[in-house]
DNA sequence: ATGAGCAATCAACATTCGTTGATCAGTAGA
DNA sequence: TCTACTGATCAACGAATGTTGATTGCTCAT
C-alpha cells in the first residue's frame, strides 16, 4: 500500500535524523524552547560548524524549525514531526495479533 | 542526571537500528508473526548475507529476538524495546511548557 | 563606512555503514 | 557417511556520514 511506503519512507528519515547523539542531545535541549545556535554551542560545547551541520540534519528531517532574527537564528522543535513519529512508532508495534503463524518454510 | 544518558544511549542505538529502508521492512514483516531467514529472503527478494548483515543490527539493538530450530533460524519483534522506543519518542516530546522562553544571547 | 559577532557553507579528511561474493558451521535426509 | 540446505561470518569494496578549519554572507554597533 502506498500509504505504508510512506510511513516507512518518513520514518527511515526521522529514525537516521536521531540516530546521532549529538542531535539527540539537540533535541532535549530544545525541549524547554527554543533556543540559538549560540546558545547550544556553549550548553554542548561543541564547534559552531558541526552544530551546524547537526541542526541542518534535524531541520531537513522537518523535526526542528529555524527562527532567523537579527544575526541570530533561533531553533525550536517541531511538534508535529514528533507527532509523526509517534505515529510511526506506534505502527510498528501494530496489531500484536496471533503469534507464531510462521509458514515454516515448507 | 544519569537516566537521561542512558535513555539518549538507548535511543540512539534503537533510532540507529531503525533508520534503514531494509531494517524496517523487516519490522513490518515480523508484525503478523515470527518468520525464519528464508521467509524474509523470499519476501524482501534479497540476498541471504545482506539479509542477515540487517538482523544482526536489529538483534544487537534489541528489536528482535532469533530462536534457531533444526537448520532454521526464527526471528520475531521484542515488543519490550518498542515500548522502550515508544517511551523514548514520548520523553522527547517532553513537557510542552512555555514556548519562546529564549536567553536571547545577551 | 568599518569592524565585530553569528551562523551557513565548503573542502578535505577520517570513519562508519551497507553490499557482494565466498567461505564456514551446523542440521536433516538419503 | 555423503550431500544438500540454512544461516552466520569474513574480506573487500564503494558510498554515505561526521569532523575540522577556513571562508563567506548578514546584521548590528560605532
């Protein structure tokens, strides 16, 4: 089904989004609101170039957005995105119906 | 604090595991049942050693559990780490509280 | 206009990851 | 025992990812 394409579609791209810890990091940061690159920097002191790298990842997976205001950029978290992931989560683990229907190959 | 650690270590490991086409193809299949290698080669129309590289990766983080019988190996989900996932994916939707609460960098 | 600060982008490099084909170990059946 | 089959593992290769330092573009303050 396309739909079901999708979805794993979707969450290949969330899934490889989070599948850092330094985004992951990113991301708890940003739990509490939204924050510049500035800030970030000192809280996971770390370089500027690589955070930037890491929230480019995360904004391009559409799981934070970018607020640019003056010379500052500021990032928060999309909660739709997680939303969707939860969504994504949730079809995984699915129906949990009748275990043990292998077709025991022949 | 050192639970928050281990969660993102956890959730690194099992976003990492998810984050491939192939590796969560194989999730949807073992949706309905436990299936042997040889039901996922015929299904996916792969290769049994590319097949078995992606088991490894989803055994490793705990997705999935093996149970060989005879010559036949079957895999199944680990429906506790998709509720260790799902709690993961819920901790990092997090509190939700004030929005816009910015240390505006000075 | 000039200088300073923030953040994006680039090139170069190292590391990790996924694929393929071959080999190996274990099991079932003749 | 000999053979056929399932599935794990290995080596080699190419592709994708992450890191670092330098450069560039903007914006603000003087």
């Amino acid at each position: 089904m396309t739909t079901t394409i999708k979805r794993r579609d979707t969450g290949v791209n969330l899934f490889h989004a989070l599948s850092d810890v330094t985004r992951l990091e990113i991301m708890e940061r940003l739990k509490d609101g939204e924050l510049c690159v500035c800030d970030l920097t000192e809280a996971l002191k770390t370089g500027q170039s690589r955070l930037s790298f890491h929230l480019k990842v995360l904004k391009d997976a559409g799981l934070i957005t970018d607020r640019p205001e003056g010379r500052w950029t500021y990032y928060a978290l999309n909660h739709e995105a997680l939303k969707e992931l939860e969504a994504v989560v949730q079809a995984l683990q699915g129906s949990r119906r009748g275990v043990g229907s292998s077709s025991r190959c022949r």
